[in-house]
C-alpha cells in the first residue's frame, strides 16, 4: 500500500495536540485563494511512500511525540483522496498506540455509499479531525475556493452524528472572511454540532506567495494585509459565542 505524499514534518506543533509527525498528502479539489501549500493541489503526483517506510521513520521520533501527548497527523493536500493509504497506515498507528488525526477541509466528501463505508471504517481509527471551514456564504464559498460548500457543510453534520472529536479551523482573511454577518452565521452553525472540542481562528498570512509565483500561477491576496489582534479577538468571540463545550465524544 503506497501513499502520494508531498512532504514529512516530524516536530510539528499546532497540528493537534502535543508533538505532531506530520504527513502531507499530494493532491487537493480546493483551489483557496490563500492556500498556502499550492504546491500540493495536483492528483497522483507526489513521492510515493509504503506504510513501512513511513512507520519506519515515524517509529525514530516515538519516544519524544509520546511523551508530548502527540501522534501522527496526516494534513494536505486534502487525505480524504487517498482513504484506503489512511486506513492501513492508522491501522499500524492504533497498533502501537498512536493518536491519530487527519486535517482536512472536507472538499472531497460524498454521500455515495462506498465514499461513506470506506470513511466510516477510516474514523474507527481516527482519534481527531481537524475540519477547516473556509466560509459559511456559498457563493463566496465558490469565489475563494472554486467549489461550492454544501457538501462540506455536509461533511460536518457527518461528523457530529458520528460523535468524532473534531477542532474547527477558520482561516481569517480581511474582506473576505470576517465579514460580520458571515461570521455570525458560521458560529450558529458550529453550534448546531455536538463534537467540536475548540474552535482555532487562523490569521491570514502571505508565507505562501513565493510557492504561487514558482508555480506561474497569481496570487491575487497579495495586496491584503494579515489580521490585526483585533480582528482576530472579534472573530474567535463571535464563532464561540454559540458553542456549547457540553458534549461526549468516543
């Protein structure tokens, strides 16, 4: 069983909880405009790397991520494209007593019967998701990322009804993405889920740009500034304000 994958992290800190190993899968659906790992977007590209190797290598960094509290986090590109790779390799995690946690944007997610199988066999192995909501109005939905969010909204109430630990991701971009209204309306709708342990808000930031103009391709935030403190503080109190952190999870 191989995986594609872009690249390894092995000290990662704001992946999940404790020392993250983290693992970046090739390929994404989402084109975000302020996506940071351009470089990972194309399908079936990537080196391509064997559950052994991988463990082989995650094995060496054991004893420090687990005196963390860590584990493994496999992130993106998006790694619900390679569902099958995660199943085994969380496998060989829970054998040896790994956490286990997949970052994903939920770009992929589908309501065809052997789509839902193979995932829900996959989250009997997954301690964590870490689902990152780009933006609750659909059609800017489309305008930032290229595709709609129903079915990423979808993937959410998925995960709520499953009862799978989940950390919400919000990326703040000024005039796109803290627009008040919206963010209301995306804190009632992390309200209705009974599974989100924290909700993180992620400040914009332009570390990506170089990526974008070696690949040939035009960043069009260029000219938008990171959040100010501000901003950020407004943000976090209105996608929490509706939160209840009364829930059970597995």
């Amino acid at each position: 069983m191989y995986g594609n994958i872009h690249s390894i992290e092995t000290f990662g800190t704001v992946d999940g909880p404790g020392i993250r190993y983290i693992i970046f899968t090739q390929g994404c659906l989402l084109r975000c405009q302020f996506c940071h790992n351009a470089d990972t977007w194309e399908i079936g590209t990537g080196k391509q790397m064997s559950i052994s190797e991988i463990m082989n290598d995650f094995m060496s960094y054991l004893p420090f991520i687990q005196a963390s509290g860590g584990g493994i986090t496999v992130s993106g590109g998006e790694p619900l494209l390679q569902i099958p790779f995660l199943l085994e390799l969380f496998k060989e995690c829970k054998k040896n007593g790994i956490h286990t946690t997949i970052d994903s944007s939920g770009g992929c997610f589908s309501s065809s019967k052997l789509f839902l199988d193979q995932l829900k066999e996959l989250l009997q192995y997954t301690d964590l998701i870490l689902l990152d909501l780009k933006h609750i109005n659909r059609q800017k939905h489309i305008k930032l990322t290229g595709m709609v969010n129903d079915h990423i909204l979808d993937f959410a109430r998925f995960l709520s009804e499953m009862n799978i630990p989940v950390w919400i991701r919000h990326v703040l971009v000024p005039d796109i993405t803290n627009d008040p209204d919206d963010l209301q309306k995306l804190g009632e709708f992390i309200g209705t889920l009974q599974n989100v342990q924290k909700i993180e808000i992620l400040p914009y930031h332009k570390l990506g740009i170089y990526k974008w103009e070696t690949l040939g391709y035009e960043y069009s935030l260029k000219n938008i500034d990171p959040p100010n403190e501000e901003q950020v503080a407004f943000a976090e109190e209105m996608l929490t304000k509706h939160w209840s952190r009364n829930f059970a999870v597995k």
